[in-house]
C-alpha cells in the first residue's frame, strides 16, 4: 500500500549539528505511549542525523555538563497539568518532562519539530498544555468504503463493510498526535444501517483492536451511533427515550459494547435534522435523548457528543419569517442546563453550514449551563473541496476570537470551547476530517496545513494562522526560503481569494446543489420555491433584522444593534442580515454590485499570481509533489474564471447596472 508521510517524513539534515551526537533516549516505558514516545524519537533522529539512538530503561538520572546535547530523557512530574510538558535543555541532555503519557508524547513531538526546523537544541525551554480539553476529527466515513464529501479518495477505516486497522492506520495515529489531536469519529454522521452495526459483536474485535492503537497514541476512538439502533436492528418497536423498554435496551447494549471496547470515548448523534431520526418522532426533546444515550455510557466513562445542526429541510421557504439560521438556537437554547453533564453540544461555527463566509453560532454566549464543542470543517465541502486552495486558518482565529459578551471577560468563543468561561472539562474543538486514502491523504498537497493547522491550533490558539503556515512548510518541505515566502503567500491569501470570487458579502450557497462544488447562483437545493439569497432586479439579501426573521437580535449587546441596523452592519456580512438594493454603498465606498464585480475579478487575480509564483518552485519540491500542486492550481485558475464570469454575467443581467470599469462581463 503506497503512501506518504506527509509532516512526519523525516530527511537528512547533514548541516544540522545538534542532533548528530545524539546517542541515547532514556525512560521507563510502563505504557504503549510511552513506547510509541521513544520508538518516535529514535526514528525521527536516525532519519534526520544518519545514527539511531540507543533506548535505556531508567529514569533520567546522572548530570553531565557536557558541551553537546548527547541524549533525551523522559519523565513523568506528577505536579504538571494533564497532557502539558516541558522541554528543556540540561547539561548534555534534552528533558522531556510530563504528568502523564499523552503530555510525554507531544512533548517528543514538540521535540522533533524543533529539530525539523533545525532550533538550537542547547538553549530550548519551551513548555506547553492544550488550551482544548478536546480536539477531535470528525470523519464522514461509510463502511462500503465511501466518504461523504470526501475528496481525497476513498475511506481508509473501512472496505466493503470490513474494519482495516494496518500500517496506514498506524501512521494516521501518528500525524493525529504530532499535531495534539487527541480524538477521532471513524464513521459518518449520516448513519447508514450498516454502520449501525458497529455496536455489535460482529466488530467488536476490529473497534477494540482500533481503540487500542489509537490510544498508544492518546487518541480516544468515538463512533457515530444510529439514535433510532433499537428499531433499525429489530431488537425494539420504538425508540422513545422515556420508554422504559428502550432505556433498557440501551444500557443492556453499552454494558456489552465497553466489555468488548473499553477504551471506547463515547459517541457522536445526528438527530432529528435532514431526515435522521431522533426524539422529535416521538414529541421528546433532544435533551431527552442525549440524556437517555449518556446515562447508559456514564459508568464506563462514556461521553454522547450531540450535534446542533438542527433544521427541517423542507421548510416553505416562502414565509419569509421562516430561517435556517435561527433553526439550532431555537432548538437548543431553550434546552440550556437539562444536559447531563457527559453530554456535550456540538456546534457549527456559523448558522448555517460551512459557508465560506457566516456570522458566529449565537448558541456561543447564549448557553450558559451547557459544555460546548466547536464544530469546523477541513473537508472544504463549500470552499473548493480540496482542488482549489483554502487555507481555513485564519478563519478559525477570527471564529476563536469572537467576543460574545456573555460575560466581561473570558467571553471569546475560544473562552467558551476551551472551558474557562464557565470552568468546564467536557468542551473542545472539532473538525470534519479531510483525509482519505491518497497517497498523499488530503488530495491536494496544500490541503494538508488544514489538518495540521487545526490540531495545533486547537492545542495552542496563540499561534497566528501565518505561524502555523511557516511552521507546516518547514516540517513538510525543508527551509528553502522560495519555498516558504511561496507557499506562505499561497496559503494566507487563498481563504481572501476564495470568498472574494465565491458568493460576496456574506450571502454564501451559490453552488450547484448536492455536490456544493462550481458556481450556480440559484442553486440552494432546499428552496423549491425561490432563490435563497432573495435577489431580484431591484436588490439581494436576506433580511434578519427585527422586521424580518429576527435572527440578529440572537446575539448578545452590541452585537445585536449592530447586525440590527443596516448602516452598522459589517461590510463582509451585509447581505446575510440585510436586503439591500445593489446601489447601496458599502463603507468601502463601492456599491454593493460594484464590490462584487470588482472582487470577482480580483479574486481570479490572486489565483493567477499564485500560479506565476508557484511555477518558480520547480526543481525545489519533490518532482511528484511538484506536479500534484501545479494541476490542481490550473483547475483552480480555470474554475475561478467560470465562478466570476457565472457571478458577475448573472448580477449584472440581474440588476441591469453596468461594469463602471467597463470590463467585459459576458
């Protein structure tokens, strides 16, 4: 089975002196995080220096005040927070210092990334906990071997309905842990029936072999459930969560399933929205449900992740009161303090669904009494899905940094997720999974600082989005300063890029339904009855201000004034909340038909220098490498064309107003 090892392939560093008197890395390896902590060490070393090191079992005694750095120690300081570490020279050693395993594993991560960017190992004291008590990929998995809005090849998890757990299994574990990612969903939301099996004997075997590698590695295994399981295996007639009978047979099944899999986390629910079952079918509340799931995994240390992507997708979206985005905060802030408190909401980042562009989830300072999980998507199901470049990153800063004034301070939606505005555990972050089975994993080459960019910012939010970039391309592609001035300018002007040519000013959808990739203007599959963004020859937007669906009164103060009133709304989300004619003047100066004829040709601008820039890295980047990124930017350059020629021809028949830089718009 070919495939690449992305940030954890390790070359030989002939000019880098500090790792090549490296002889000995020394522990007491009582666990298999620990082994896989030291078996990394010594195989990032051999690799980097040409030498391995030997391992000795003891605990780090002996000084030696010795000119060179000629061994690594591992560990455990009971005083240290769970999962934090300390890295530090002393004399001739490298201390890696932790309270536990998990802390011990990503501070030899830490290590070895330090030596992938050649740092001066004589003078390292770096010392780091996860700011996220949870940070977990969600993958879209099918057990046929598909993957829903996957686009980087099929599963690797699963093949004709069979569980694979192998070498590449393995080397996912380890690319999860070197970013802290310490949580994985294998299987999709949408629960086919087949997977609804996953919880019976049948593999039992492959979830706890899974479990267990996974774990070597501090990563817990979550698995989507089926919230109607009792009927759809013909064990019950219903699946009322107050029906005694039901309350039985699921606590009668998890005594079962953590017998086989005790090292199980927990499971991940999608009910009662685009067509899955939950406790609606039975006039109950998702509370009702969460809390019948969670009371039945409590005594094995089971945690129920409960998705809030509410909304009923067959809505007459003629009433112009009906709106999608207010669907998740009337569903659940009702429900604030009746969760237990092993369940944990899970949360999109903006109302609607991984738009390229959307205000922040009002659920984030509007539950007080609830644990909270951030929900984001590497998966660029609507940001090009992985053929065009979309560096996410600095997205997720600005979701993360958003004050929601719930509180005076402490208030920031990273506040909330990471659990210190209202001193809570069970609270993290999350990502839909962009990986599959290509031999380079995310598809596109550039993909992959997504997945690495959002586990080390989940684990650490300080970082900048550039200094995650400047980070993953040293690790990834050596230190060659073209390659890193090009790649850096690649990833941080390609999210700006993507929106300007994608949908303007905040209204989001213009894709083609279903496949949700390439430009169709009236494409929101769910509105049979009209076009999503209301635009007529007169003006667009949706209004979501008090006389319209009220969506921006959701937010705390001054948020809601300032989304309430057109004349102090931003810019960048004008159209979501407001209707407006195309002559209305943004605070750029412009109209708003001409900012979305201007960006749509600067967008398609960017793309073009990217690939004159790119073009220049030949002969720098492994040859295959090379190629991979350089057919992806043609299609890139080719499709952002198509997105500004469709949006533009399309708004200026639609408004009749002109191009007043008189360029062709077809």
């Amino acid at each position: 089975m070919s495939f690449e090892q992305a940030y954890l392939n390790y070359t030989l560093k002939e000019n880098y002196e500090d790792i090549k008197n490296i002889r000995y890395v020394e522990a007491v390896c009582d666990d298999k995080r620990m082994e896989n902590s030291v078996a990394e060490l010594r195989l990032a070393i051999e690799k980097m220096s040409g030498t391995k090191p030997e391992y000795t079992a003891d605990d780090c005694g002996g000084e030696n005040a010795g000119p060179v750095i000629a061994r690594i120690c591992l560990k455990i300081n009971s005083q240290m927070d769970p999962e934090a570490y300390h890295v530090y020279a002393e004399g001739d050693k490298i201390m890696i210092e932790a309270s536990d395993s998990a802390g011990i594993l990503y501070g030899s991560f830490e290590l070895i990334r330090q030596m992938q960017m050649e740092k001066e190992l004589k003078t390292l004291d770096i010392k780091k906990k996860p700011d996220m008590p949870l940070r977990m990929l969600n993958h879209w998995d099918n057990m046929d071997g598909s993957i829903e809005r996957g686009y980087a090849g099929d599963s690797f998890f699963f093949v004709n309905n069979e569980m694979v757990v192998d070498e590449r299994i393995h080397t996912y574990a380890r690319l999860l842990a070197a970013v802290g990612i310490n949580g994985t969903v294998i299987n999709n939301v949408n629960v086919k029936e087949c997977a609804t099996y996953l919880i019976t004997e049948r593999y039992w075997d492959k979830v706890r072999e899974l479990s267990e590698v996974l774990g070597g590695y501090g990563i817990k295994l979550f698995l989507s459930l089926n919230y109607a399981a009792p009927v759809e295996m013909g064990e019950n007639t219903s699946a009322d969560p107050l029906d005694e009978s039901v309350i039985k047979w699921w606590k009668d099944r998890m005594k079962k399933v953590y017998a086989a899999v005790p090292k199980l986390g927990g499971f991940l629910i999608k009910a009662d929205s685009e067509g899955r079952p939950g406790p609606f079918t039975y006039n109950r509340t998702h509370a009702d449900g969460a809390n019948m799931l969670a009371e039945a995994v409590e005594p094995y240390g089971g945690t129920i992740i409960w998705r809030c992507f509410v909304y009923n997708c067959q809505q007459d979206w003629r009433d112009k009161k009906t709106d999608r985005a207010r669907s998740g905060y009337d569903n659940f802030m009702g429900l604030d303090g009746t969760f237990r408190d092993n369940v944990i909401l899970q949360i999109k980042n903006g109302p609607m669904d991984f738009q390229v562009r959307e205000p922040i989830h009002p659920l984030f300072g509007g539950l007080e009494k609830t644990n909270q999980m951030l929900e984001v998507q590497i998966a660029q199901e609507y940001t090009g899905q992985q053929r065009h470049i979309c560096y996410l990153i600095p997205m997720f800063k600005e979701v993360l940094a958003f004050r929601t004034y719930v509180r005076d301070t402490y208030d920031t939606v990273r506040d909330i997720v990471s659990g210190k505005t209202f001193h809570q555990r069970n609270c993290g972050m999350a990502a839909v999974s962009n990986m599959g089975n290509d031999d380079n994993w995310t598809g596109h080459d550039l993909a992959m600082a997504n997945l690495y960019g959002f586990g080390r910012l989940a684990f650490e939010p300080d970082l900048s989005a550039q200094e995650i970039a400047a980070e993953w391309i040293t690790v990834s592609y050596g230190r060659d300063e073209l390659v890193k001035e090009t790649i850096e300018y690649m990833l941080m002007e390609s999210w700006p890029a993507y929106e300007k040519y994608n949908a303007p000013l905040g209204i989001g959808w213009m894709v083609n339904p279903s496949f949700h990739y390439g430009p169709n203007v009236d494409g929101y599959e769910y509105d049979r009855w009209g076009t999503y963004h209301r635009a007529d020859h007169l003006g667009i937007g949706v209004d979501r201000s008090d006389k319209g669906t009220g969506y921006a009164l959701l937010y705390h103060e001054p948020h809601a004034s300032v989304y309430n009133n057109v004349d102090t709304c931003p810019d960048e989300l004008l159209l979501f909340f407001h209707h407006v004619p195309y002559t209305w003047k943004l605070k750029s100066g412009k109209t708003v038909i001409q900012h979305i004829y201007d960006t749509h040709f600067e967008g398609v601008e960017t793309v073009d220098e990217m690939v004159a820039r790119f073009a220049k890295l030949e002969g720098k980047l492994p040859e295959l490498v090379f190629k991979r990124v350089a057919d992806r930017l043609a299609h890139q350059k080719m499709h952002s064309r198509e997105w500004r020629d469709q949006i533009n021809t399309y708004f200026y028949r639609k408004s009749g107003i002109a191009d007043e830089k008189g360029r062709t718009i077809y």
